[in-house]
C-alpha cells in the first residue's frame, strides 16, 4: 500500500486464536507464569497448549481514561502481532501496562518490549531489528 508517498506494510493482524480473551486464562497466567519487568511493561509468559503463541494485553484505568488505555492497546497490539513471528516457541504471553505508558513514544515501547522478550528468551537477540529493517 502506498501512502503519502510512502511504501507501507500492510499490518499484521492478531486473530482470535492469537489472542488471550478469558479472565480464567489471565488468571492462570498470572498464577502460574514466570515474569520480566521492562521500563513500560511487564510480561508475563509460560509454555503454551495450543497450536500457537497467545497474546493477551492489560491496560489498568490507573493509566487513563477510555481513549488513552484503547490508543496504548493498539500500540502493543502491533508490536505483539510483529514480535509474534520472531518467537522460538508456543507460548502464553500477558504484556501489562506499567504507570507512564502512555506518554512513551511507539518506538520507545516497541523497543523496551523487545529487550524484556530477550531477557526471557523469548526470542533471539537481534531478530526483530531484522524485521524492522525489512
């Protein structure tokens, strides 16, 4: 797609078998995960039962209102869908919104949640600044 003269990637989109939907499935996963804290997030992940890598997002109203907590979603519902490829393994992920998110810029966030998907060996060092090139 071109825009503004501009060559663009269509976006990656997560579907419904990408995503955590279920308070239950939250629950478990916090009750049952290993965690890594970054600057802006906090994720937590443990081994998968499906077929593919989940996603699930927590944004708390300690953040903001209605149209902040929904624009720091779609942020982080991007960066996960373009992490996703980049994973070694099928895995459960919750990524939680740490206080001052919303002021962070989309590059800034993209790469704090990179570095705390390293730390928890999630994925190779390296590979999602391939993809980001591309």
């Amino acid at each position: 797609m071109i825009l503004a003269g501009y060559l663009v990637k269509e976006a990656k989109r997560m579907n419904k078998e990408s995503r955590i939907r279920k308070n239950d499935e939250f629950q478990r996963i916090f009750k049952t995960a290993r965690w890594v804290s970054g600057r802006w997030v906090t994720l937590h992940y443990r081994n998968g039962e499906g077929k593919r890598s989940r996603w699930g997002i927590v944004i708390s109203k300690r953040i903001g209102g209605a149209v902040v907590r929904n624009k720091v979603r779609r942020r982080l519902r991007e960066i996960c869908a373009n992490l996703d490829a980049a994973l070694f393994k099928k895995v459960d992920l919750v990524v939680v919104g740490r206080k001052g998110i919303e002021k962070v810029n989309f590059w800034d966030l993209q790469n704090d949640l990179e570095q705390v998907c390293r730390r928890a060996k999630l994925i190779e060092e390296g590979v999602a600044k391939k993809d980001k090139n591309n």
